[in-house]
C-alpha cells in the first residue's frame, strides 16, 4: 500500500517546563518552612528571592505573579495577620512552587484539525492545530499543543514551539446549569430528597462557590444525620469539580498552553485527546475531544470543549455506555442525533447514538477483528472523517506480541452501523525504527485529517516521539475489501 512516510519526527523536549504547586506532606511540615523563612530579616529575604529570580530568569512568564498566587494559597497557615512585605510573600510562594517538565518522558498519541485561524497563508495551503499527550514525572500525561501548516503539495512545516509553558487561568465563577446537573447526579446515583432540596435553592445557573456555600449550609442544617451526610456532599462537590473551565488570552502562543490535570478524576493524568472540529445543525461550530480522565483507579471518558482553544470546558459524560477507553465523537448529527464510536468491553467496536451529548445509554456491536494483526483487541484512531462514499475510519488492532497496528474501515453516511469496507491488511505497522520506544512495537494515532485528496496521519512511535505518514485517499480505498 502506498502509504509514505515523512521523516518528521516530534520528540519530547524536557527543557519545556511549567510552574506547579509544590506542597510537602503535612501540614506541620508546611507550617515549619513557613516559620523558617519568617526568621529571615528583609534583608536575607532580598538577597534569597533576588537568587531564585536570577538562576530561574527566561524560564518562565511572570513568575513573581506564580509565586504571589502561591503564598495567597497557603497564607490561612500564617499565624498571624501582620502583613509581611511583598518579597516576603514573594519568596514564601517560591518555596511552595517547582519546576515540572511536562514533556520529559513521552510526546505522543496525536490528534490533528484544522486551526480556527486561517488568515494570511499561500493558496492550496492550511493551517493546523494538534494535541499531544505528554508524559513528565510520575507518569502524569496532560495535553500539549503544536501548530503548523501543510502546503499544496503536502509539505508539513511545524512551528516551532514557544520555550515558555503557562498554566491556564481557572474560572471558578464557570456557571452550572441546575437542570443538566441534577440529570447528573441522577445518571451517579446521587439524587435524593437532600441534593434535590440543595439545588431547588440554587438559581438556574449557579457557581462552585454558590454549591459548595449551600452544601455546607445544609449540612448544619441537618446536623443529627452529618455522618451520613457528609461522603454524598463529597461526591456532589467532586462531580462540580470534574466539570470545570479553564482559560488562556491571546498573547498565549497555541504551544505555551497545556492542559493539565485538574479535577479529582484527572489527578493521575489526562489521555489521548481525539479533537474534532463540530459542525451545528445551525451552522455554528465547534471543537469537541473525547479524553480518559485517570485518577490512578479507574479511568473515565470526558468530554472537552472549545471554540478558538483559548476558553476550554471539561464536562462528565454520563449514561450505561460510557465505559472504557476510545470514544471518538461524528464531526456531525446523523439523522439527528449525536453519534460516537466506542470501545465498551475493550476488545469490540460500538457506535453509539444520544440525542444529549453528554449522556449515552445505549451502544451497539458494529465491529470485531477479523484478521490476525487485530485478533487481540480493536478500537478507533480518531474521529470518522467524511468522504463523498462514506465515513473513513481509522482504527488500531493488536495481534501478536501486543503489537499495534493501525487500519482502515468505511462506513455508511446514513447508517454508520453498515462496514461497506475495511482493510485486511494494516495501513501502518510499526518498522525497525518506530519500533523502539518506551512501549516497544506500537503505532497510534487519536486523529488525522484531509488536505489535497490525502489522508494526513500524525502517529506517535512506541508511546515516545510523533511523526507523519501521508497517502491518497483513493488508493487507500482501492486497498479496502
């Protein structure tokens, strides 16, 4: 099959840092670092703060507002409210912040859609958008970005990545709308007289902040039953928490955001984004990912949203059929209704319809391997893309050896549930150099899109590194059965 290979390779870059929020274990251990600098006189306290911005200086945009939010967090440690001078608080926060190297370990699992901004480029060319998984220290992977371009004649120029990696602002006055979070604590089995009564004295729109205030209120309230009480108002909060927003400007280059894990369900790492790009029965559109949130437990499918990848919403997806990993969301309605691939028993492929985007209760069979490379496991690479003669699919399969390979079905427009073909051999399968990696004889892909009749694929090698491979949409085709 003529499929080609580009040569470009995307390698993780550990000199791409970001600020986090160091806390020692224990609040007596913090209490005693915060002593500890309190003992310093003014003077010390220049000197230490003026070292920490000279040996940490061009790493990072404005780190002393970093280190001011830093102490703002632990300053209810203080015991006492005399004010401390700013380079006091300045380096009180320096010493509850670290460095963390998002891209240390592994830039992988790549999705790619066309970017919202297409302005000024030569014709025949466009411009893309593509999320990475990153892996850094502790194995957490959040999601980074690239961008670039790809020319009429299919030459792929990345831009180079900004040296500087900013953390988004959160948006904790993010509004929930009472109806869609009452369904959810539904579809979790936390619906009961006690959330009902919490959310009938919420207005239509709400706040964490207002939920949280008029949890705690109802808890006094219900003091004799506390005990009881309590674990279901922690589940309510960390729901609220689960479905949260996060924010970026645009002076923030497309490759200084990350999105890192942020709710209880992510707190162990954020994986393998597949963006999107929606198209509205009314002629909006937007871009959706599918990502597994993992909280070292259990892993559970989400939901991102943007409409410019400045302004990102999280939200739960919630219903029987949300299981697993690989759900990957239609570019559009089919007869109506939201339609999603999926991998629910985390062998099969399943295609699912919901006419609520965030809750899915039904699934059907559709796919199971039927050649040797993919006898272990199936599942998708990606969102459908939509051709004249049906839905183009990439898919993973698993044979021998646990090695990964990636193919290709068709589906119907109208009914995606029909195969009107797939390919009996891989579309890629790992070679001697993209064999070697950090899980050794992988390719994956988490989507791909089309620019001048071929099929554009961003891979990533052995969950290490990303490249591309390129072939003619009609030859592709021509190989299915």
């Amino acid at each position: 099959m003529p499929i080609k290979r580009t040569g470009i390779v995307l390698s993780p870059n550990k000199q791409r840092v970001v600020l986090r929020p160091f806390q020692p274990p224990g609040d007596d251990r913090v209490l005693r670092v915060i002593g500890r600098v309190c003992t310093l006189s003014e003077a010390q306290v220049d000197q230490q703060l003026a070292g920490v911005l000279k040996e940490f200086h061009g790493r990072h945009q404005r780190p002393k507002a970093y280190f001011e939010r830093r102490f703002q967090h632990l300053k209810h440690h203080l015991l006492t409210d005399t004010p401390l001078s700013e380079n006091r608080r300045l380096l009180l926060g320096a010493y509850f912040t670290q460095e963390y190297a998002l891209e240390s370990a592994a830039l992988f699992n790549p999705s790619i859609v066309w970017h919202p901004d297409q302005s000024n480029l030569p014709a025949g060319s466009r411009r893309f958008a593509m999320s990475l998984r990153a892996v850094g220290e502790g194995h957490i992977s959040s999601i980074v970005f690239r961008s670039g371009t790809i020319s009429r004649n299919l030459k792929i120029d990345i831009d180079e990545p900004v040296r500087f990696v900013t953390t988004p602002r959160f948006v904790p006055d993010s509004c929930y709308e009472n109806d869609l979070f009452r369904r959810k604590l539904i579809e979790l089995g936390l619906g009961n007289t006690y959330t009902y009564e919490v959310l009938a004295s919420l207005s239509e729109e709400f706040t964490l902040e207002e939920l949280e205030t008029r949890l705690q209120a109802s808890l006094r309230e219900h003091r004799s039953i506390h005990s009881e009480l309590a674990p279901l108002v922690d589940r309510v909060v960390m729901l609220a928490k689960s479905n949260y927003e996060i924010q970026y400007t645009p002076d923030h280059e497309l490759s200084e955001r990350v999105i890192f894990p942020f709710s209880p369900t992510e707190s162990n790492g954020i994986e393998d984004a597949r963006f999107v790009h929606f198209q509205d029965e009314d002629g909006e559109s937007r871009y959706y990912a599918t990502y597994s949130a993992y909280d070292g437990q259990l892993v559970l499918p989400q939901l991102l949203e943007t409409k410019d990848f400045l302004r990102f919403k999280m939200h739960t997806l919630n219903g029987p059929a949300v299981a697993n990993k690989g759900m990957a969301l239609f570019p559009r309605k089919i007869n109506g209704h939201y339609a999603m691939l999926g991998r629910q028993d985390g062998e099969h492929l399943f295609l699912m319809y919901s006419d609520m985007l965030y809750f899915w209760h039904t699934s059907e069979l559709i796919i199971k391997p039927a050649k040797p490379w993919e006898y272990v496991q199936m599942g998708n690479c990606g969102s459908p893309i939509e051709t004249e003669v049906g839905w183009l699919v990439l898919t993973h399969g698993v044979g021998p050896m646990r090695k990964y390979c990636i193919g290709a079905m068709l589906l119907d427009l109208d009914d995606p549930s029909k195969v009107i073909a797939r390919l009996s051999e891989p579309l890629i399968t790992p070679n001697e150099v993209e064999r070697e990696g950090y899980v050794p004889n992988v390719v994956y892909t988490c989507g791909s899109i089309i620019h001048q009749d071929h099929l554009i694929i961003p891979y990533a090698m052995s969950d290490y590194a990303t490249t591309f491979a390129t072939i003619e949409v009609k030859d592709l085709l021509a190989s299915m059965t």
